[in-house]
C-alpha cells in the first residue's frame, strides 16, 4: 500500500473482545452477552471475535440518546 491511500486514523479498523470491554468498561464477558442479546456487531473467525470499529461506532451512535450526534468525536 501506498503512502496515499494509508490511514490517518490511528485506531485499529478491528478490535478484540478486551479492548472493546475495556472501552465500555465492561467486563470481556459482558460484551460476549451483548454481542448475542443486543446484537453487538461483530466478526467470529475461527476462534477470534473481533469487533469493526465503524460498525460498532455506527452501533452506538445509533442508539445514542438524548443527542443530535456527537460533538467534537
């Protein structure tokens, strides 16, 4: 890959169940149940659970309440 089509974004385009559980602040087995009962979206490959980070930003910025979206994020 080129210079020009890399990323600015320092994010991980995927995360793991603990680095998704660490920024909810929520335990790894909290997030497991919500990936089943709420509908947290994700990727099984294998073993491994790894969760998009737009599609879990989309996720929860749409079922943010009490706002017109985020300001300043």
């Amino acid at each position: 890959m080129d210079s020009s089509s890399a990323t600015t974004n320092t994010e991980p385009e995927y995360f793991t169940k603990a680095e998704i559980a660490k920024r909810f602040r929520r335990s790894p087995k909290t997030i497991a149940a919500w990936t089943k009962s709420i509908g947290l979206p994700h990727v099984k490959l294998g073993r491994s659970i790894l969760f998009p980070r737009k599609s879990v930003e989309n996720f929860i910025a749409d079922r943010t309440v009490g706002t017109h979206g985020i300001v300043g994020g």
